[in-house]
C-alpha cells in the first residue's frame, strides 16, 4: 500500500467520521473577523451598512495530513432611505469545503431595517433566509476497501455518507445597537441573534442530524479616543450544541493622514478565543476600500498537534455612497 493510499484512506476514516450525525459537528461558518461578516455574525448588523458595497471574506484552517478547510462569502449591500430611517437589502453567496470531500453550497437573502433612535444612535433588525447544498463525494480509501486484512484498491467502497448530498433551508433573525460619538464614528454597539430556527435536517445518512440553534451575541464599547489613536474591547459569544465558545480582546485604531480621498486609518486587532486560539488581524480602512487579513495561532497542546494556522481575508469596497 503505497503512502498515498495511506493518505487517502487515513483522510477518508477521518472525513467520514466527521460526517457521522454527530451534532457537534454541524457547525455554521465561524468567521475570527467576524465584524466584517454581518451575515454570520447577526442579520440585524447589515442595517448598519449606509453604503452601496460588495464584500468578500475567505477563510483556510490548515489540519493535519495536509488538508484545508476553506470558506469564502461573496456579499452585495444595498441600502434604500425610509424616511429618517434606513432599510438595506442585501444577499451573500457561501462556498464551503472540507478537503476535497465535503462541499457546501449556498444562498442568502437578508432583510434589516436601521430605526435611528436619534442623530447618534441606532436600532437595527434584521431577518435572514438561506437555502444550501451539502455534498460528499471524491474518491477516498475507507475500510471497505480492506479485504481480509489487506488493502484491495479495485474494492468498491460501500461508506454511508459517500456520494452523498443534503439540501436544507435555514432561517435567522436578530437586534443590533449601536451608538456613535459627535463626529459619526463607533462608540459602542450590542447585538443579538438568533441562528438555525428552522433547525433544519443535514444528515447525509438515513439517521436525523438536525443543525441546531445558535444562539450570538456581541458587544463592543470604544474606552480612549486621542487625536490620532483608538481603543475598542470588543467580544463575541456564540452558543451552539457541542461548541461554545467567546473572543474577548480589542480593536486599536489609528487615523492616518487625510489623502483626496478623505480619511484613512489602520487598526490592529488582538483576540483570545475560548477555543484556544489567539487571533491577531490587521486592517486598512478609507472611505471606498476596506482591506483586513487576520490569523489564528493554536494555543492549546490538543490544537497544535491536529491542525495548522488559520488564515483570513476581507475585502469591501463601496460602490455608491449614501451622499452620491
């Protein structure tokens, strides 16, 4: 058996077992920058968007054996004036894929309305409708290609979830605050979702594997604001059957030289994730463009040993503004 078989069957056992209706498996994806994606953080935030923008996010978790995990969102905002207040439309598009085994497909429609509670603060909620495609294929060693204690590569294997494919909707809603200083940046926000009402059936077996509710919750409060240098603890908890966990860290500001333009600043971000990960991001912001890459260090003995970095990429960049 050669070492690339070795491979492909040690990846198929792994993938399958992953696969096994387990719930706590059955994850959304789980942005580290997840102020940067409204959609997966909460439905109600995309009422914060004042501008015509297009977003994409892409995530790779390296683990052990070689293979990526990899997630990318491709995001359009659109928001429309009502009155005083503000309604934003907007729709996203996932990819997500385990290896080259487990690929998820799908769309999302979100609905917010930004309700200004007075020229400096904010109320936002938000309604979320997605429909995905969950599908195992590929060509992987798995046991059943081990007859009578040797490897039999012609075997055909008869894996439950192989070939397999789950179609499944999901639905998500939730309350976002926010609150801003004299001169229109964040002060402080505070938000709430709820994730997976639907709890939708993913199972790609003949037994029932619900995604559960995910219950979200984030905050952040801006402490010291200098002429030039910011600083914002932020945290989020996200609540979910077999995975809880909370970052709680902070996002430094600093304003850079006003260019034609308008303003400019660049922002570091430092974060613990109960998880055992630390997460470091950096960020350039102007009015049209935003640009951030973060990435995840393994802190624990456990994740160190099973799994790589994990690298992130967000790109926006605004379209139309509010004033045009």
């Amino acid at each position: 058996m050669s070492m690339r078989s070795v491979k492909k069957y040690i990846t198929g056992v792994i993938l399958t077992g992953l696969l096994l209706p387990q719930v706590a498996w059955a994850q959304e994806p789980n942005f580290s920058m997840y102020h940067y994606t409204p959609f997966f953080t909460n439905p109600a935030s995309v009422g914060m968007v004042e501008d015509v923008r297009l977003s994409l996010n892409y995530r790779n978790q390296a683990v052990e054996l070689g293979e990526n995990f990899r997630t990318s969102s491709l995001s359009g905002f659109f928001p429309l004036a009502v009155g005083n207040h503000r309604l934003v439309l907007s729709a996203s598009f996932l990819n997500d894929q385990l290896s080259d085994f487990v690929t998820t497909n799908g769309g999302l429609l979100n609905v917010a309305y930004a309700i200004n509670l007075s020229p400096r603060s904010a109320l936002s909620l938000g309604l979320q409708g997605g429909f995905f495609r969950r599908d195992v294929e590929g060509d992987f060693t798995t046991d059943d290609q081990f007859v009578d204690g040797a490897f039999d590569p012609n075997a055909v294997s008869g894996d439950a979830v192989l070939n397999r494919s789950a179609n499944y909707p999901t639905l998500s809603g939730g309350l976002h605050y926010t609150l801003k200083d004299e001169q229109g940046r964040p002060l402080a926000f505070l938000g709430g979702a709820l994730y997976n009402a639907l709890q939708p059936d993913i199972s790609l077996t003949e037994q029932e594997d619900e995604l559960p509710l995910s219950l979200r919750t984030t905050a952040g409060y801006r402490v010291y604001q200098g002429m030039k240098f910011s600083i914002m603890p932020t945290m989020r908890w996200v609540g979910q059957t077999g995975n809880n966990f909370v970052n709680i860290g902070s996002r430094f500001g600093y304003e850079l030289p006003n260019t034609a333009n308008g303003t400019q600043h660049v922002e570091l971000g430092v974060w613990y994730n109960t998880n055992e990960l630390g997460v470091f991001s950096l960020a350039y912001e102007r009015s049209n463009l935003l640009v951030a890459a973060s990435f995840d260090v393994p802190l624990g003995d456990e994740l160190n040993t099973g799994q790589g970095g994990i690298f992130e990429l967000a790109l926006s960049l605004r379209l139309k503004s509010k004033k045009d």
